[in-house]
C-alpha cells in the first residue's frame, strides 16, 4: 500500500492537555472500536500511579453552549471508563478544537492497531531488568497482571486444548529449542560428565515459573471445560488435589 504524504499539519498536532469535567464528555460511541470490558485492573493502575495518557477529544458535533456535554470521545474509552470507576469528577484529555472526520477515525485507528502489547518474553525480559535495578518495586504486580493478559502463542493453545479433548497431538518444541536427538546428545555427555548443579535460587525460580506456565493452561482449561472429556477432567482435578495439599504442607513448613 502506497502511503500519500499530506502537505499540511493535522489538527490534532495542536491539542492542548488539559483536565476536562467528566459531565463535560459525551456518552458518544461512534469512535469506539472494541468493547470496554474489565477496567478493573486499569482503574487500580490510575488509582495507584495517576492517568498517565490522556483520552482524546473533539468538540462534540451539534453540541451546543450552555452545558452539558460538549465533547466527544475519539480515543481512550477504556481510559475514561477505568476513571469513572473511581467516581472522580475529571478526566486528564487532550482536546483537539478542530478535528475532521477523517483525522478523528485515523487517530481512533492508530490507537487500537499500533499499540501492540508486550509479549511474555518481554514482559519477563523487563521484569529481570527491573529486578537487576532494584527500580519500581511497585511494578511487580503490574507485571503478573499484563502476565496473565499476554497473548498466547496460537501453536500452543491448540496443542493444550487437543490434549484436553483427547484429540492425539504430538509435543511442539519451543521457538530456539534444540531438536530430540540434539537433547538426546546433550543428555548423554551430561551424564558422562557428572550431575549439573543447581543452586536453590535458581531452583526456586524455574518451579516458579512452571507454576506460572502451568497457571496459563489452567485459564486455557477453565475455557474448555465443559469440552474436556471426563478422563481428561479428572486427571486435572487430581492433579490440583496434590497441588493443594502441596501447598497446605509448604506454607506450614515455611512458618
């Protein structure tokens, strides 16, 4: 697709950041692109760190002086739901005073489709940096939060949910993962060349993070529960028995 360049500014370049009255913003949808859904976990993000974007605005059309709202929404409707929700009475916005149609649907547009979320690699890449600095200690839970709504790898998801329904599938190895018979190799010079030694941080670390893969294919699971078969039910509720009972021993051991 050949891209035209346009020979002036647009609007939108001259938005002025600005608080703006929730009353002063209309329940307009004719921008929104996707359902709000849950703002929970995004109005406890304002709550702790403050509105850190601002949704954008224009001036609502037909709306006339006098009160009332006068605004409409072009982008940032997750934003201004997650704000109500913590009955605050305004709304950090950038307001656009002219904005066409045209440049009001490609500012909506460039908001939902570039904004691409980071994957888990990256959000666990980040979390090792932070930890590393010793920074933002307050981002641990912002971390498992974007953990648990990061995508999931498509070859995966179909894989787990086969082995659920009974349906035969064969393991997919994971992107950079050495081929069997390499493992094999490397398995045999291993035990040539004596046990490997782990230390317990590192010990601690990879259960806990097959604990959190394992936390992914439960959610996968809750899914399709009602398509499991029972075999394939059961196997999961034993399992979770022993998980619990696990737990119940641990955190006892740990007092």
């Amino acid at each position: 697709m050949e891209l035209v360049p346009r020979t002036t500014a647009p609007a939108h370049a001259t938005g002025v950041v600005e608080f703006v009255p929730l009353a002063a913003v209309s329940a307009d949808a004719t921008f929104r692109l996707r359902a709000e859904g849950d703002v929970a976990a995004l109005a406890g993000s304002i709550a702790r760190l403050g509105q850190l974007r601002p949704i954008e605005l224009r001036p609502l059309p037909g709306a006339v002086d006098g009160g009332g709202a006068r605004y409409q929404v072009v982008s940032g409707f997750r934003r201004l739901s997650a704000v109500r929700l913590l009955a605050r009475g305004r709304v950090l916005a950038r307001v656009h005073a002219r904005l066409d149609d045209d440049d009001a649907l490609s500012l909506s547009l460039a908001d939902a489709l570039l904004g691409e979320p980071l994957s888990l690699g990256e959000l666990d890449a980040l979390g090792g940096r932070l930890a590393v600095a010793g920074a933002a200690p307050w981002a641990e839970e912002l971390l498992d939060e974007a953990r648990v709504r990061a995508p999931v790898d498509p070859g995966q998801r179909e894989q787990f949910l086969a082995f659920l329904t009974g349906a035969p599938a064969l393991p997919a190895p994971l992107p950079g993962a050495p081929d069997p018979a390499a493992q094999d190799a490397a398995g045999v010079a291993a035990a040539e060349e004596g046990p490997v030694e782990v230390t317990p941080a590192e010990l601690a670390e990879a259960v806990a993070s097959g604990l959190w893969a394992l936390g992914q294919d439960l959610d996968l699971a809750v899914d399709a529960w009602a398509d499991l078969t029972e075999h394939g039910r059961r196997q999961i509720l034993d399992q979770l028995r022993y998980l619990a009972e696990l737990h119940a021993f641990l955190a006892g051991a740990r007092r």
